[in-house]
C-alpha cells in the first residue's frame, strides 16, 4: 500500500514513526543508483520510508516510483523487488510480525 507520510524525512523521525506503529529491526538504509533487489519476501510486513532519492517497487507485477516521503507496507509474505533510481534511495525499513 502506498501513501505519503509528510514531514517524516530525518531518519530519527522515520524510526519513532515506525517504531511508534510496532515495527521492530528498523534500519536506515542507504542504497547506490542501480542496486537491484530481486523477488523476495519477508515473513512479516514490512514498511518501506524514503528518506531522500527514489526506488522502482514491483508488487503483483505493478512498478510503482517510490520518491522522498512516500512510504510503501508490502504484506508478510507477498513477493517484491525494488531497484534504487538513478539518484540511489535512503530509506527507512521496518518489521512487523
């Protein structure tokens, strides 16, 4: 599910939103233009926050651009990919189980 989260762009913020939610194992994450993360899945929900730069998300065979403040919460055990944009993404990342 996508949605904007507004004012959430410092990692401190990211991680209490998150946090706040009951998400656990939450990193901030920074990736390199063109880092590709193949089909995979997570056993719990897992939240996506971006910080700064972007990333092409695939669910259900949909590309969505994911870009600064935009947030995405892939379902425990729904495959997904994700490619960094031509900027990289710094991101915040949680789970929820």
């Amino acid at each position: 599910m996508l949605r904007k989260e507004f004012g959430i762009i410092t990692p401190d913020r990211a991680r209490k939103k998150l946090e706040g939610e009951g998400f656990s194992s939450i990193r901030i994450w920074r990736d390199s233009a063109g880092t590709l993360y193949p089909d995979h899945r997570h056993p719990g929900t897992h939240a996506y926050l971006i910080l700064d730069g972007g990333m092409d998300f695939t669910i259900d065979e949909k590309t969505t651009t994911l870009r600064q403040q935009d947030r995405y919460d892939v379902p425990a055990g729904k495959i997904h990919s994700a490619r960094m944009g031509p900027q990289g993404c710094w991101y915040a990342t949680g789970e929820k189980r």
